[in-house]
C-alpha cells in the first residue's frame, strides 16, 4: 500500500528533503515508493486550501508558521473530523504544546532537528497502525494492544533487554512490518534477508524467533538440489 501525505513545512529545505526520504524506495515492495507527497505548503493560507481539497492518510505538520500556528490548523482539521494521521513537526520545547498535540491526537511528534532514524519509526508505527486498521474484521484485544500499547508493555515487543542474545528491538520490528505488510505471503530467510539487507542466517535467527513465540507459522519443502527449505507466514 501506498499511502498520501501532505507536508506543511515553511522551511522549503526542510520539506524537499521530508519529501525525497518519503518518496525513497522501499526494498520490501519491489523498490516501489511507500508515500506519494500529494503537496507541500509553507504556511497555514496555503495549508488550508491545500487541506481543503485532499484528505491525506498522513501529514507532516510544523508548528511554527509565517502566518499562525500549526497547532490551529491542527484544531480546525479536528474539528471538522479529518481522518488524517497528523505528525507535528517542531523546535518548540514548551512542554505546553506537547501537552497540546496530544489533546489534539497527534500519532507522534518530532523535534527538530529531525533525525531520519526517528522519522523512519514514527513512519514505521504509523504503517503498522495502518496495515492493523485495514486488515481487522472487528475490534479484539490484541489488535488494541498492538494499537494502544508501548513497545516495552506488549509481550510481543519485547525490549532489547529482554530479548534473546543476537536478537535486537529494530531489526525485529523490521521483519514484523514485512509480514503485517502480506500476511498472507511465506518467506524464506534468504528472501527476508534480500529485503532487509540482512544475512540469510541473520533472518532465520529472527524468523525462528517469531516461530517460538507463536506469531510465524512454517512450512517444510524440498528444493531443486533436495535440501529442506523453510518458508515463513503470519500466524492467522
């Protein structure tokens, strides 16, 4: 899935490169773009009529703009219902406007300067947010968990600390995103290891991981040469 965004950012440096790093390709879908930037606006005026026109599934909001503030813009767009995911963007430190963003629902809030590490997470919980929303028939436990729990109080993200030995957090979570992204589709540790530019042994260490903590399932074939192959999918 591709998902829309809209950036408004008044620093025109700043949002070309938000805007190259979402259009970047993305290995795990064929090298195909994860966002398409539907527009970029450098104040409210220019937000607002762009917003008015679109419904974006994310956008990137500053909070300090030429003509007012992205915090009411943020307010207007609520107000109206919008189901736009919304990432505020800001070098503000008043702890009054965090407190704020998070009245007004914000799915996360960045700091500038940003760093790309950060983002590509806020942007990886913002998709596995999406892919949970759109692959639920109805509203269970576990997909409110996955929703509304931090990372340390899921037992099914568990902390560096708590992980096995050659088993880290981040790595972890990038091999989840792949089978949340199919999950109907199998994989082999050397085809996880292509997308993740990892090493084949690498990937079955975390794909024998989630086997043992019930979240893969695995099949057991015969290659073209007779050695057993195993292939991967998402636990139903």
């Amino acid at each position: 899935m591709t998902y829309s965004v809209v950036i408004v950012e008044d620093e025109i440096e700043v949002a070309q490169l938000l805007a190259q790093y979402l259009l970047s390709p993305d290995k795990r879908r064929a090298n195909a773009p994860r966002y398409q930037v539907l527009g970029i606006a450098s104040d409210l005026a220019t937000a607002r009529s762009v917003l008015s026109a679109l419904n974006p599934a994310l956008i990137l909001l500053d909070v300090y703009l030429p003509d007012g503030s992205g915090l009411t813009l943020l307010s207007e767009l609520r107000a109206r219902d919008t189901n736009s995911e919304i990432m505020l963007l800001t070098a503000a430190k008043e702890v009054q406007v965090l407190e704020k963003a998070m009245q007004l629902g914000v799915c996360d809030f960045l700091v500038k300067p940003i760093m790309l590490s950060r983002l590509d997470q806020a942007l990886s919980r913002f998709e596995e947010k999406q892919q949970h929303l759109s692959a639920a028939r109805e509203v269970t436990q576990s997909m409110v968990d996955a929703l509304f729990l931090n990372p340390a109080d899921n037992p099914k993200d568990n902390t560096s600390i708590r992980l096995p030995k050659g088993v880290d957090s981040l790595t972890l979570q990038k091999v989840r995103q792949v089978f949340n992204a199919t999950p109907e589709q199998a994989y082999t540790a050397q085809r996880i290891g292509e997308q993740l530019g990892i090493s084949r042994s690498t990937a079955r260490r975390y794909l024998e991981y989630l086997l043992e903590s019930a979240e893969l399932m695995v099949d057991q074939h015969y290659g073209a040469i007779g050695r057993p192959e195993r292939s991967y999918r998402k636990c139903r």
